[in-house]
C-alpha cells in the first residue's frame, strides 16, 4: 500500500471536467514530477490530495486515511503563488509554523533561510516574487511531512536561482516521504524525479519510471514531453 | 491550544488595524475637546453624546464589514486551510474576534464618551453608572450581540460564494435563504409575537437617543417596564444559533480554496 492511493478521481467546475478517472499511488522515497501544460489539471489535483478541493468522484487515500483536516499533519503543501499574509515577517511566518505543524524543523527552516541568503526580520510585503517562493518552499520543506506536494516551485524565478533551489529541495529531501513536483519546467526537474506522470486536459497520458523512459524511448523527459503536446 | 493560536494570529494580523482604530477614536474625541474651547463651551452635552454615538456606529459598521473581507481575503486561504485543525475553528475565531472587537468598540467609545460628557456635564458620571448598575449593561450586550448577528449572518453570503461549483443548487438556497430571512426578520418575530402572546416584564433601561440629542441628558435614562416576548426571543436565539452552526459545518464540510 503507497502513502497516496487516489482511484477513480473526477473533479468537475461546473460542467468542465478539470480531472478524468485519475488513478495514482506514491510510495515513500519517490521524488515524481508531474508535468502537463497549462490548464492540465496540475494544480487541481494537488489541491484534491491536500484537501483544499474536495472530489467530485472517487477517492484519496493519504496513509491510508481519507482526507480531512488530519491528514493536513502530514501533507505539506507549497501553492504556486504567495500564502503568506503581507503583514507577516518571516520570522512570524517561522513562528506560525512552529505553533501549528508538530515537528517543524527550525534549524533547517533557519539553514534554508540563510542558504537563500534572506534575513527573519524582512517583510513578506517587502520581498519579491522570486523571495516569497524561497520563503514558502522554505517552509513547506521544513515541515515534518509524509507527502510533499510542490505546485511550480520554479515559477517566476531566475534561471541561476532554480539551481540553487533544487539543491536546496534535494538537500533536504527525507527518504521517509513522496515528493510530488509539479512543473512545465521540465528540463529542470527530470534530473531529480524519480518517475514522472504526464497530465493533459485532466487525464493522466502517462506514469513511468524516469530510467525507464530514458531506456525505452531513447530520448529525454523534456524531449518526450515536446514531443508528445 | 489551536483555538488560541489561531486567536493568536488573528490579533498580530490585525495590530494596525488596531492601533489605526484607537488612534482615530482618540483623534475624534481630542478634536471634540479641542472644539469645545474653540467654540467657547457652547458644545452641549448633547452633541457630544451625538458624536460619541456616531464615532461609535461608524467604528461598528467598519469593523463589520473588515470582519467579513477578512474571512474572505485571510480565512478562506491556503494558509489558514493548512493547518491540521477543524475548519470551523477558523471560521469560529473569526466570529469570536468580532464579538470581541465590538466589544472594545464598545468600551473605548463609552471610556471617552464618559470622560468628555463628564466635563460638560458633570452629572453624567453618577448617570452612568447608575444607569449600567440598574441594568444597563444587559442593554449594552444585547447591542453587542446584535452587532455579533449581522456579521454571522453577512458571513453566510462570503461561505455562499467560497462552495464548489457543483453545489450551485446549495449557493443559490443559502443566498435566498439569508435574503429572505433579513427581509422578513421582524416580520416573522411580530408574527410569532401575535400568536404566542406571552411576555416576561423586565426593567430594561433604554438609552433613548432622539431623546438625548433634543433634551437634557438628566432625565432621559430611565426605566421604563420592557415586555419581552418569549416566543419572538427564542425565535431570535435560535435563529442565531442556527446560522452559526450552519456556517461552521459549511466551513468544515463544503468549502473549497480555489
């Protein structure tokens, strides 16, 4: 049994079906890069699997449980836009952590911050977009989770600073745990996943080792991808 | 423990807001005391008490309505979505933070209003007090809890709007619903009061504004025999008991962060 079981999944906005009969499971120590172009339903089904949307069909399974508000514990979420309120600092942010996720590492919560050279005291406000992204990534990798779920961790920053980020994912990346990384980056990504799922127009084209691919089809993540939209 | 955390957050989020209502009040009150030398003492005790309640009411209104965008602009996000606490809680502090702001309102209008009335109207005070002693404060938190109704109410409209798409049905109902019963509120309560005549007699003190701005602050606070139907309150109680279930389960079943 993987740490995420989802069978059958449809999720419907109004009579758009953003997701088709979706079945995935992800085991502990996988790293799986989800690609699809945009409006493929990326999003939505990371959204699903941490409960902010809620299925139209189907079901989830994180750990073997279903979804609510427990199975939050242990999902760590990091959206592809800014959740920070603006009031905040990042040290509140850090605080707002430590208070409500049990296990919220703050040494390497404080190593992240360092590694992208910003400091506790600045504003949310007051950063950039490419800042609030290392911020939140910050947080969300810091949390002591069982799935990790990335929504465009690379959007929006320089091509310099996606290096870094990736090493800072992998640096701290827990073998006790699935990391999902969604992305339309995905030269940048395929060198970390460990099995990548092609997504287009909610339905899941394809699920497949990344050495496999490699083998088989004698041609990069990134190739096939251009080559299959 | 997650309660007051979330309390706690709630506060730090708000410490400008804050500071800019305390400010502005103190503001308001300093101008009126400074416009009583101005104007030579010829600023009654009436319009003093005039402005108070018009600080007071302004202040009330805008805390209402920031209560509500908050739930919308803070509560339903991913932030507060991610926490592994029940739903409800966030919507129940945001509910408690408004019975709580209004409170403060409440007593920093009513701080100042003493202060300022006291100085024209050097009886004012004993007034006062003797007012809240007789039961005044009862009167005073049935206004609260009136100003707590409107923002759980409104509060429905912003749940309304955060549902999924296929509960377009459900949306549509809660809209209706919350419509009509502002609509017919005091309809409905008139008519229960018409067909359950049965009334308990309290001395509730009543803070007759027409009457305080037109005459003399002395003789307005009474307490005139207040019949209260007991149908028409249970009607109210519940009623706001219903719409505050109803919206925590809606926050912890139905809502969707898009």
């Amino acid at each position: 049994m993987g740490v995420l079981e989802i069978k059958g999944l449809y999720k419907y906005y109004g009579k758009k079906c953003a997701l088709k009969n979706v079945n995935l499971t992800g085991d502990f120590g996988e790293i799986v890069g989800l690609f699809g172009p945009n409006g493929s339903g990326k999003t939505t089904l990371l959204k699903l699997i941490v409960g902010f949307l809620r299925p139209s069909s189907g079901s989830i399974r994180v750990d073997g449980k279903d979804i609510d508000h427990n199975t939050r514990a242990i999902v760590s979420f990091l959206p592809d836009n800014n959740l920070l309120p603006l009031w905040m600092t990042i040290k509140d942010a850090f605080n707002f952590y430590k208070d409500f996720f049990p296990g919220f590492e703050e040494k390497r919560f404080k190593d992240l911050i360092d590694y992208f050279n910003l400091s506790m005291n600045r504003k949310v406000k007051e950063l950039s977009k490419g800042e609030q992204e290392k911020v939140c990534l910050s947080l969300a990798i810091s949390r002591k989770a069982k799935i990790y779920l990335l929504d465009e961790p690379l959007g929006g920053i320089d091509p310099a600073s996606r290096e870094r980020i990736l090493t800072g994912i992998l640096k701290n990346y827990r073998e006790d745990s699935l990391m999902i990384i969604s992305t339309h980056l995905i030269s940048d990504v395929e060198s970390i996943a460990d099995r990548v799922i092609f997504i287009s127009q909610g339905e899941i084209l394809l699920n497949e080792k990344t050495e496999k691919i490699r083998e088989e089809k004698k041609m990069s993540v990134d190739e096939l991808f251009r080559k299959t939209f | 423990m997650g309660m007051i955390n979330l309390l706690k957050y709630g506060i730090l989020g708000k410490k400008k807001y804050y500071l800019t209502l305390f400010l502005s009040t103190i503001g308001v009150y300093f101008i009126l005391f400074m416009g009583h030398y101005y104007f030579k003492n010829n600023i009654s005790p009436e319009f003093a008490f005039a402005i108070s309640f018009l600080v007071m009411l302004v202040s009330l209104i805008l805390n209402i309505i920031f209560n509500i965008m908050s739930l919308n602009t803070e509560d339903i996000r991913y932030l507060y979505y991610s926490v592994p606490i029940n739903p409800k809680y966030i919507y129940l502090r945001r509910m408690l933070m408004g019975l709580f702001e209004t409170i403060f309102i409440f007593l920093l209008n009513m701080l100042f209003m003493t202060m300022i009335i006291q100085f024209l109207n050097p009886i004012f005070k004993d007034q006062l007090i003797n007012y809240l002693q007789r039961g005044g404060i009862f009167t005073l938190l049935i206004y609260n809890l009136a100003m707590e109704w409107i923002i759980i109410i409104c509060s429905t409209f912003v749940i309304a709007s955060n549902l999924p798409s296929e509960k377009d049905i459900l949306r549509y109902l809660l809209n209706v619903m919350t419509i009509l019963y502002l609509l017919f509120n005091d309809a409905l309560r008139s008519m229960l009061s018409r067909i359950f005549p049965y009334n308990i007699s309290l001395h509730m003190p009543q803070f007759n504004y027409e009457s305080i701005i037109t005459g003399s602050l002395r003789y307005n606070i009474n307490l005139p025999k207040f019949n209260v139907n007991i149908a028409s309150t249970i009607f109210y109680i519940l009623t706001f008991i219903f719409f505050l279930v109803l919206n925590s389960y809606l926050f912890e079943k139905y809502i969707e962060i898009k």
